[in-house]
C-alpha cells in the first residue's frame, strides 16, 4: 500500500452505539451537573427500559454515575458524566472528527 496508509481509529464501542452516544451527549451538554432520569428519559425519547439498559452499561464503563435517592417520597435517580466518561467522549469525538476531516480531504 505504499505511503498512504493512514490510521482510522478504533471507535470506542460502549459509545459508538448511537442510544449511549446521544445520553451522553445530553449529559455533557446540559447546564446542570445532573440530570434526572425521567428528564433524560423524556429528553431523549426512550422507553425506561431501553434507558436504564443503556445506563447500567454506561455505568459499568465509568462513564456515568447514578445517585438514587428520594425527594420527598418519591424516588428520584439522577444521573451525572463522569471525569472519565467525559474524557471518553472528547476523544470519541475528536477521533470521528478525524475520519470525517479524512474522509472529507478529497477536496
């Protein structure tokens, strides 16, 4: 292949699944440190269950982190980006950006 070979990242694949990409994206992007999972839930058009799925892989990653807790005596969860779990999504988009701005050089 000669010299031009180039290397296009490996994408983070906790992340790269689009239902966990747009959570943390809402995440990152929110004025407040954490959001509520009903907030979450209605902000983003899911269903509980694919939410709380998404969230518990999430979760395991150290991406986010979830605080359950009650308000009044309701039950609340609310939901935060981690230091890491911002790391990872700077460098998942600066790695997408790269293959775009690649992709893209044919200009």
């Amino acid at each position: 292949m000669g010299g031009n070979e180039r290397q296009i990242p490996d994408l983070d694949k906790v992340i790269h699944e689009r239902a966990r990409l747009r959570i943390l994206v809402f995440l990152a992007s929110s004025a407040e440190s954490e959001t509520g999972f009903t907030d979450l839930k209605s902000g983003l058009g899911m269903t509980a269950g694919n939410l709380s799925a998404q969230l518990s892989t999430l979760e395991e990653a150290g991406y986010i982190a979830l605080r359950k807790t009650f308000i009044g005596k309701k039950p609340f969860t609310g939901v935060s980006l981690t230091l890491s779990g911002d790391k990872a999504l700077e460098q998942y988009l600066d790695e997408m950006e790269s293959m775009l701005a690649a992709a893209r050089g044919r200009r």
